[in-house]
C-alpha cells in the first residue's frame, strides 16, 4: 500500500509541476534529471525507479519534451530480514533541502542522507525530491500585429493615414520590460492636387467722388483670389467692378444774361448785360457777371 501511495503523490507532483509551467518552449533543451529509487514494496517485491524531464532553466516540462525514453519503470526487490542488518546500519540526518532548480516558476529541491557505518544495506531512498515555486516568471512584453491603416482623412490634396498596434503578444508582467516603440504609425496620403474653384476675394473701399459738384461716379473693386481657380477650377462669375453715382451738391451756374436798354435812341450805342451765379456769390462763377455790348437803334433823321 505504501508503494501505490507513493507512486499516486509522484504522479501528482508530475501533474501540478507541468499545469504551473509555461509550454514547452522550442528555444529551450531539455534533458532527464538522475534516477530516482522509490523504497521496496515487500509485499510486491517491487521499486519504482523514475526520473523527470527538466529544461536547461532547471524548470520541470512534460516528459514528451525530452523525446524517447521511460520516465518511470519498476524493478524486482527484496525486502531482508532483520536479522541480516547489522545493528550499526542506520540513515544520517536529511540535509537541508537544496536550492530551487528555477529562479521562477515550478521547479525542483533535493535533500540528502548517508548510510553510516556498518554494512551499507540501510533500507529507503538516500535522496529526496520535492516540487518548489518560487512564482510567476517576468514576461517581456511583445508587439502584436499591426492594424490596417485608416481611410486617408483627405480624398485629395495631402492626408493623413494611421495603424496601430497593441503590446499584448504577451502584455508585459512585472518585472518583465515593457515594448518599445510606437503604439501608432502615421504617413501621408492622397498627395495628388485638389481642383479648386475660384472664389472673391472682398470688396475694397469705394474710390473718391471723380467730380467736385454736379452727378460723378465712384467705383469699387474685388479679385478671383480667395482662392484662385487652380488644377482645371472654374473662374469666379459676376463682375470684378461695381459702380455707383456720386454727387457733391450741384454746380454753380450762371442765370441766363438780363439785357439793358441800349444807350441811345437812334444810331450806334451800348447796352448792358448782366447774369447772376446760382450760389449767390458771382464769383463762384467762371466768367463775368455783367459785361457792355453795342446796340443799334433806329436810324436818325
């Protein structure tokens, strides 16, 4: 019975050290540790003898990782009879157990004994193993594949096209060093020229009145430049120019002439003429307000 026991607690020690590991990884090697001998089941007459696949890293790994050969066999026994062991026979103390084989994960230790003096046929194993976790390993973090790039942000002119990708191929477990590099790839689309229509730039100030009084005009104007027509662009529709009328007031004129009396009755003589500037003042006028012309009367007798 005890034998079967031991083989069951073997078996799950088996079990629990590959369901803590990682999976096999192919950059590692793999080899099988020394023998083990598990005590004689006298009622038998039968040993377990086992060994287990461990990585370089010293981490236990499932046995196919070390290709062929037995992970365990069994081998005929015999129990001796008290008698024939000599009383000085006896097993040294355990020493401690011996470091973890890993540094992380699930691993191995060992302790060890010594037949002392006497006839060397102490019974049971003179080494022990047992199963040890010194915890989660670090894992470095590593880029996942990169996204499809976005639709381009411009259908024309220069734009802007983005991938991404995540750092989860695997996340990162502390103490293990986090990816480097962008998370974001940016580059330019779309470099061919947009077709741009014209369009006005605004108007500018009016112009000065062109006339100091009476009806002028004054004028303003605009240009196809906000923005200009480019790459086959329609031109702008409409007039560049626009024109209004302009007044200061009216001008000064001069009334019609006033003729006077010619200055004799019969033959040659003078007349007077006068006109009067429409502002009041005659010499806002060009020109004279009253002048002296010759007159003909009737002819004496």
């Amino acid at each position: 019975m005890s034998f079967v026991l031991y083989g069951v607690a073997a078996f799950l020690t088996v079990c629990l050290s590959w369901a803590s590991s990682n999976a096999v990884d192919s950059g590692n090697s793999y080899h099988w540790s020394p023998w083990s001998v598990s005590p004689c089941d006298c009622s038998a007459h039968l040993q377990k003898n086992y060994r287990m696949c461990v990585a370089d890293t010293g981490q236990l790994v499932p046995e196919f990782a070390c290709g062929n050969g037995l992970a365990q066999y069994y081998s005929g026994c015999s129990c001796p009879y008290t008698q024939a062991v000599q009383i000085n026979d006896h097993w040294s103390e355990w020493t401690s157990y011996s470091s973890c084989s890993v540094t992380c994960g699930q691993g191995f230790e060992r302790r060890y004994r010594t037949c002392l003096t006497g006839s060397g046929t102490c019974h049971g194993p003179s080494t022990e193993q047992a199963s040890c976790n010194m915890g989660t390993c670090p894992v470095d973090g590593y880029w996942g594949p990169w996204s499809p790039f976005t639709p381009c942000s411009h259908s024309c002119g220069t734009g802007m096209t983005i991938r991404s990708r995540t750092c989860s191929y695997p996340i990162p477990s502390a103490p293990g060093a986090p990816c480097h590099g962008d998370s974001y790839d940016r580059q330019a689309c779309n470099a061919q020229s947009c077709i741009i229509d014209g369009q006005w730039s605004s108007w500018t100030d009016w112009s000065r009145c062109l006339v100091t009084c009476g009806l002028g005009t004054i004028s303003r104007d605009r240009t196809c430049t906000s923005p200009a027509p480019s790459n086959g662009g329609r031109n702008c529709s409409e007039m560049s120019t626009e024109t209004h009328d302009c007044s200061y007031g009216p001008c000064a004129e001069w009334s019609h002439w006033f003729e006077g009396s010619c200055s004799v009755s019969c033959g040659e003589g003078t007349r007077e003429r006068l006109r009067h500037c429409s502002t009041g003042r005659d010499v806002d006028c060009p020109g004279n307000a009253q002048v002296i012309v010759n007159c003909t009367a009737l002819i004496c007798i």
